[in-house]
C-alpha cells in the first residue's frame, strides 16, 4: 500500500504542478453472502478487503473539478455547476457522480471550492469486487472532509450509490458502498438494507486457520445493461403480485402462495431472494454460535439458488465453484451481481494451493481463460491517510 500512496502523491504533483494537501482511500469488497438482495430491502454480509483505491487532494481558488487517474489518459475538468448526471460519461462518470449527488443530499456547491484529484487503484476492476464502489466512497469520503460537509457513512454510502444509479446508470442497491464505508478488519458488515442498520460481526477466519480465496474469471460483466436490472424487475413485479413493498416482507412460510400466484420464472426469482434472506440471517448466526468454519454449506446452498433459481451463474463461475468444493474448499460460491466476475472459497490455508492449481487445471480443460486467484482478508473501511 505504501508504494501506491507515494505514487499517487508523486503523480497529483507532477500533473497538477503542486503538492495535494491530503490522501485518502478506500477499499474494494467482497460479499459473503446476501445475493441481490439489497435492493429488495433484505440482509447483506460483506466485508472489505485488502486492495485499495487511493487519491490525491489538493484545493483549488476556483470552483472547478479536475480529475486524473493511472487509468485514462486524459485528465476531465468540469465546472462544478456544470455537474448533471446525464452529461457525465467514462471512467469520470464515478468519482464526478459524487460530486453531483453531494449536491442532491444537500451540500451547497455554490459555496465550495473546487478540487483536484488524481487516483490509482488496487482493486481489478471487472472483477466483481467493487471497484467502482471503491472510487466513488474514497471520492465521497474526501470530499465531505474538504469541504467539511459532516455527512455520516450512511449517508455517503447512499450519496454513492445515488451517483452509480443516476451518473454511472447502474440500478444497483446499497451493499457495496456500505461494505466499503463501513468495514472492519477480520469482520464482516451485516447490514440491513431496510432500515440501514449495521453490526460488525467478526468473522475468526485467522483464528481457524481458514484463507478466503477469490477466482476472478475473467469473464466481464456490465450492470448498467442487460441481466442485473431484468432481476431486479422481476423481483418488484414477484412483490407486487404478492402485495408487499419488497421482498423483504416475505419469508420461506410464504413460498407456496407464491408458487400458486407467480409464474415459474418469477417465483424462482422470488424463491432464490427469500431463502438467500434467510441465509443471510442463518450465517450470521452460525458465526457467532459454532464460528466460521460451519457456515460452508449456507455458501453452497446460496451459490445452487443463483445457479438454478436466480439464473446469473455462468460456466465459469460453476466451474470454479464445483473445483473448489471438490478439492476441500468449506464453502464456496459466486459472489456480486453475477453474469460473471469473480467466485469465492472458504479453505483451510492448507488447502488454498491445491484449489488453485485444481481450478487452473479444470478451466484449461474446459478450454475457458486462465482465471486470476489471490487470498483477500477483512480490512478496514474508507479513510484518510
Ligand atoms: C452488485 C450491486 C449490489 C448488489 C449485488 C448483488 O454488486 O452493485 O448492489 O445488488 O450486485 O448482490
């Protein structure tokens, strides 16, 4: 981490001609489990890991955004009454969203000056762990400090994800930026997406000798189009035909009216929300109770539902699921919004190389992209440096 921050802080200097008056940062997450679930108002637990975006913050005498990166090129600036989501595009679009959606929680941009930013990122982007949370809540985070805005984390967490659904387009909910803004080292965020209420639950992983591998795929996925928002409108029309607000309201007692009233497809949709729920709720309990090693087949059991009911799993994403259960992994399981990106696996630290090699040997097999794998842990949330 010390050498992206020193670079970072090389880099605004040299771009922008004078030293930036702080760094801070945030970081990727993972989710444990709790599969689209956030937007039906139920029960996320994700944790934020050990890769980092970091940025660079000078202030600036005029009320203008200039905003570099190690990831395009071009630097974009832009006046701050000029920021409307609709004309935000790029990579730009994340970190001036914020900008924007400060606006739209209440913070007098007439009344700030303007900044320049340069950010560099350790988090793949693509991957399934965030990286575009990652930006917008390290953004959020600096400049509710610089232009001494006095927001709280749930209210950055619902300023960024207001910029990803209106800058960004994409109709996700509110799990990644909480997971972002509001982790813990060795835990996890139980995060209730109803009421926004969170408890850190610590997870142990080090304690039982267990690694929590990803297996990114490779395999790209785009959440402003296609499969995340068709789920989602099934999901509110599953809801509306069974007369509650959100999913949230319905429990598995529930599940054989839904079968009579739904069509198959929608009460799959509905079936894989309500008992996902319930796991969620299940494996934050285990934890507690007989600790991180019990909670393997919860994982198993929410990977099989997005696989055969929720219907966002890919070849990949099975594939390196049954390599890893196949080759000791506790538990494992797709994780994110699907259509590809990344897997996880719960494993003793014994076994996490021989789940490596099996994955890499399986996907040569099936003739798929050699995938990437790293051990992540439970880190910190955003902060200043
Ligand atoms: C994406 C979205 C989240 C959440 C997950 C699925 O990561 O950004 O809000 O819906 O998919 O759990």
């Amino acid at each position: 981490m010390t050498d992206i921050r020193d670079d970072v802080a090389a880099t605004f200097t040299e771009l922008f001609g004078y030293e930036p008056s702080g760094l801070w940062s945030a970081p990727g997450r993972v989710n444990l489990i709790g599969e689209h679930t956030d937007y039906n108002e139920g029960f996320v637990l994700p944790l934020a890991i050990n890769r980092r975006t970091v940025l660079a913050l000078g202030i600036r005498d005029d009320a203008r955004i200039r905003i570099g990166s190690e990831f395009a090129d071009e630097v974009v600036e832009i006046a701050l009454d000029e920021l409307a989501p609709d004309h935000l595009a790029g990579w730009s679009a994340y970190p001036l969203g914020v900008a924007w959606a400060l606006g739209e929680h209440g913070a007098d941009l007439a009344a700030v000056p303007g900044v320049d930013i340069y950010l560099d990122s350790s988090v793949p982007v693509g991957a399934g762990l965030s990286s575009s949370a990652a930006i917008e809540s390290a953004v959020a985070i600096a400049l509710n400090d610089v232009w001494q805005l006095g927001f709280d984390r749930q209210t950055l967490a619902k300023v960024g994800q207001l910029a990803e659904n209106r800058a960004v387009g994409a109709p996700t909910g509110i799990m990644d930026q909480s997971a972002v803004l509001l982790g813990e080292r060795d835990a996890a965020v139980f995060l209730d997406c109803r009421s926004l209420n969170d408890e850190i639950v610590p997870l142990g992983f080090a304690e039982a000798d267990l690694q929590l591998l990803i297996i990114d795929t490779g395999v790209t996925h785009a959440h402003a189009t296609g499969g995340y928002a068709d789920r989602r409108k099934s999901c509110e029309a599953g809801a509306a035909t069974m007369g509650v607000k959100a999913l949230r309201d319905l429990t598995i007692d529930d599940l054989d009216r839904a079968r009579e009233v739904l069509d198959d497809e929608t009460f799959r949709r509905v079936r894989h929300v309500v008992t996902e729920d319930q796991r969620v709720l299940d494996t934050v309990r285990v934890l507690r109770e007989q600790g991180p090693r019990a909670i393997g087949e919860l994982l198993d059991a929410s990977h099989a539902s997005m696989r055969d009911d929720f219907e966002i799993s890919v070849p990949e994403l099975d594939l390196a699921v049954e390599t890893a259960q196949a080759n000791g992994a506790i538990g494992a399981r797709m994780t994110g919004g699907g259509f590809g990106g990344s897997a996880i696996a719960l494993a003793s630290s014994s076994d996490i190389s021989r789940i490596q090699v099996a994955i890499d040997g399986a996907f040569a097999e099936h003739a798929f992209q050699q995938p990437t794998m790293f051990v992540v842990t439970a880190s910190d949330g955003a902060s200043r440096e």
